[in-house]
C-alpha cells in the first residue's frame, strides 16, 4: 500500500516500551513496525526502512547469550539509533566497551548536552530532565564516535558517527518523564532520516476501504461486533466498503455497563446510520446460568470466552456460508501474542492465532491489525461513528463478570451497573474523562455494617479504580479531588441498593492490575 512507502522498523530487544517507541514514531506520521531482534538481516534490507531504531532490553550485551544482532546492520546505510540497550549493544558491536556501572541511574536524571550542533539536539536545551534505567554503561566508544551528552554518574548518555549516520542514547527519550524525549525522536525521524511524514489517517482509511472493496467483490462478510472500539471501528470500515454483504452479530451477554446494549443497537442497528445486517442475541440469562456458584476469576473468564463462541457459532450456522470473518484485531494485540515483536507474551488474545474453527468461511480480514489503540480512535473520527463510542473507556472482553468479585448474579450485575454509571456520569461532569485513562466501579464481596436513616444495615462495599498510563503495562492511581470522591459515594450509597460501603483503591500497577478481579 502506498501509504507505508516510508518506513521506521524497531527492533525489539526484549524492553518494556517498544509499543511505545513504535507509537511515538507514528506520532509524527510515519510508519513504523516491531520486529523481534531475531528476523533475519536480509528480511529488514527487504523492507527497505528509512531508519532503524533498537530498543532497551533487559539483559547485559556482553554476557554471551544475551539478545544480539548481525554488525551488518550498521553497514546497511540506513540511520540507526540505539535506545538504552541498543545503545550498549552497538557499541559492543562495534569496538566500544560497556562494563558494569558502580551507581546505577534509575528515574528522573539530569541530562547535559555536550554538543548543542548534534542532529538529535536540535531546539533542546543544554539542560534538561530524562530517565533513565540502566545497570551498565558505556565505558569507552567506538572508533568513529564521540560524545554528545552526558549525566553525573553517566558520562556516555548519548553518543553518535554522523559519518555513518549511527546514534545511540542511553536513557529512554520515549516515556513522557524524558522532558524534550519526543523532540529528540523528531530529530532523528526528520533531520536523520530525512522522513517526508505522510503517514496519514484519512488516507488509511481512504485506502483501506478501497483493499476490502477489491479483496471482498460480492463476498459475504460476518463480524462479531461487541460495541467496543475496536469491533465497531472494524464494522464500520466494512460497511463503508461492502454495505449488506456485512452481517454484524453483537452477542449481549448481560455484563455490559447500564443501557450499553441498547446503544449499539441504536448506532448500528435498524433505525442507526450504517447500511449492514446487525443481529443482536439477548443472552444474559444463559450466562448468568453459566456462572452460578463460579467465584475464581479465570474460570470466570474461560466460561464467558466459552458461552460467547457457543452462542456466536450458533447464530453463525444460521447465517450459512460466509467468504470472510472480520475481526478488530489491533497492533498491540499482535505484537502481545508475540507474532511481532520480542517481549514477553502478555496474554493470549481470543482474536489472534486460534481462528474460530466452527464458521464457515475462505478467509480472514483484519483491518485494523497495523494500529494502536490511539490511531484506532482516530480512524473511527475519520469515519464519523459518534465520539461517545469512538472515545468508550476500555473495556475488558468478559465485562463486569470480572468487575465482580465472587459470584456472579444478576443482582450483582444491576449493583455495579448503577454504581459505574453514577461515577462515569460523575467524572464527565467534573471534566475529568479525558485526564484519566481508565475509570470504573466494582462490586467488592465485603458486607459490613452501616447506618442508614434509623436503621442498621449490612451490605455490600462499592470499589472505585481511576487509572492513569502510557502503555498499560504499568499505572498509577488518579490522584482524583476529594470533593468529587465524596459526591459519587454520596450518590451511590443514596441511589444504589445493596451498597452502604464506597472505597476508593489506590494501588498502582505493579503490584496490582488495573482491573479489580
């Protein structure tokens, strides 16, 4: 596709934050794929990138199993920039020396920049604030490069060959702690490897609609649409390029948050604005059957994974013959099942690798496989679905039944709906929704008593998460006003049965997970 002409590839060395280094290129409109440090030489020569990016790692470079890569690579012509390990690497690679440091940085250092006229320091200050992380440190450069910034206890932070085009940076300018971080990636994307930076979002679309027309012709599609972002992003991209050839089946399991259902319905249903078939199955009854007496939350999960194929393959058999099953996979859930990048798996994702083996169809579309999250978003903008969905809180597969601690029932489940429905509707008002990445109410298995009006009760305590990150793979607790704290307890103890209890969790991640289960 035209679009991907220009191309950045980061190769994964195992770090935390290579979506993140991926996200920040495409940030600047260019496009950028993770590969795991393992693919081959010639396979990154065939892609033809206009610059190479290799990631931190948790390893030391000079131990002799540790992730490596072919010296080749630096031959190539192409910029490379190393980040944190990468850095470490290429100069272990290429005649410099990393040995293990007697202070280890770790956190907020300040950064001195030794050589203002440096491509990668263009319009940042001498002085500024970066992370850092990292146990080893480049002692001694290779032939070719020099120094061009430095830290107390790091006298390598950044170095670079502009003979060679090579830059290496120790700290990591892709986390929002590095104060001029997202300037210095610019740089290199723009000034280093001289990207045009037309990757655009109206054009993905444009042309993404154009590849499904042509790839589908008269084809008969089948969605599993769930209302979120991503299932009705995918939808809608299908709609767009083949109409009624879409039967879109939206499997209401009855753990969605208070009235969701109905407004799937209303955005894609009959009277909504999208020409396609949409068949919404009621089966809140059969999995709360499912789920009676279940109280471990993985087998939670598994019998709500299960049901929803069951009832899927049901609907699906009805529908007959199908050419292509469309499914929202996104970039993250790729790189997570460890199809794309280097880093650990994750979780394993319903929608990657095991391909339902109960439908009848030739093949699989995927459409939004090569986004982030953010970039699913703006697609959605693109193609006019309504901000509420575009911009719905993320929302986890088996819904409330794991916002539930214990058992599952549809008592519970009215609990935690009203109660998560007064709290968003809370935080909407307070203007705070855009500030914090994820927020929810969950339905504890604690019942303590309390006193309301003349009577003692004893019922069940509320839990109230607000989340704020990067990446999701680490969080932070949203440090929300107390004032709006105590209205939506106020309020849920006041308009919610069953509850006389709210408490506010501030654990980040690590420990904790940003889900309560």
């Amino acid at each position: 596709m035209e679009l991907k002409q220009e191309l950045i590839i980061v190769l994964d060395f195992g770090g935390q934050y290579n979506q993140l280094v991926a996200r920040r290129v495409r940030e600047n409109n260019v496009y950028c794929e993770i590969y795991s440090y393992k693919t081959p030489l010639e396979e990154i020569k065939k892609k033809n990138p206009k610059g190479i990016i290799l990631t931190g790692g948790p390893d030391s470079c000079y131990l002799p199993d540790s992730a490596t890569y072919s010296k080749e690579l630096f031959e190539l012509g192409v910029p490379v920039l190393g980040l944190c390990y990468g850095a470490q690497l290429m100069q272990h690679l290429l005649g410099g020396k990393v040995e293990r440091a007697n202070v280890r940085e770790y956190g907020k250092i300040k950064l001195t920049v030794d050589k203002a006229d440096s491509a990668l320091f263009k319009d940042v200050p001498k002085e500024s604030i970066v992370w850092m992380s990292h146990t080893d440190y480049i002692s001694k450069l290779g032939e070719g490069f020099e120094i061009t910034s430095h830290s107390a206890d790091c006298p390598v932070a950044s170095y670079e060959n502009t003979a060679k085009n090579l830059y290496g940076i120790q700290f990591h300018p892709e986390v929002l702690h590095s104060e001029y971080g997202s300037v210095m990636l610019e740089n290199f994307i723009k000034n280093v490897c001289k990207c045009e930076c037309n990757w655009k979002m109206d054009a993905f679309v444009e042309n993404s609609i154009k590849a499904i027309k042509e790839k589908v012709g008269n084809g008969k599609v089948l969605c599993a649409l769930s209302g979120g972002v991503d299932s009705s992003v995918a939808a809608v991209m299908l709609s767009k390029a083949v109409g009624e050839n879409l039967t879109c089946v939206f499997v209401d399991h009855g753990l969605l948050r208070k009235n969701e259902g109905d407004e799937v319905e209303a955005v894609f249903g009959p009277n909504g604005n999208y020409k396609l078939n949409f068949i919404r199955v009621n089966a809140a009854d059969r999995f709360y059957s499912k789920l009676a007496g279940v109280s471990e939350p993985e087998k939670k999960r598994k019998i709500i994974g299960e049901e929803f194929i069951r009832v899927f393959e049901e609907e699906a058999k009805k529908i007959g013959k199908v050419d292509f099953l469309v499914q929202g996979t996104i970039y993250p859930d790729v790189v997570e099942s460890g199809l794309g990048g280097e880093s650990v798996v994750i979780k394993s994702h319903h929608n990657v690798g095991g391909l339902p083996d109960y439908v009848d169809f030739k093949e699989i579309i995927e459409p939004l496989r090569d986004l982030f999250k953010d970039e699913v978003r703006k697609a959605g903008l693109e193609l006019g679905i309504p901000k509420h969905l575009v911009f719905r809180q993320p929302f986890p597969g088996p819904g409330l039944g794991i916002r539930i601690i214990g058992e599952v029932t549809a008592e519970k489940v009215k609990i935690v709906q009203d109660a998560d429905a007064i709290y968003r509707e809370e935080i909407d008002k307070a203007g705070l929704s855009q500030e914090i990445n994820q927020y929810f109410a969950a339905l504890t298995n604690m019942r303590s008593v309390g006193v309301m009006g003349d009577y003692r009760t004893y019922d069940y305590a509320i839990a109230l998460r607000a989340v704020k990150t990067i990446d999701f793979m680490t969080a932070e607790a949203a440090r929300l006003p107390w004032e709006v704290l105590e209205k939506v307890t106020n309020r849920i103890i006041n308009e919610v049965d069953h509850v006389n209890r709210v408490l506010y969790d501030i654990t980040s991640k690590p420990p904790g997970t940003i889900e309560l289960e």
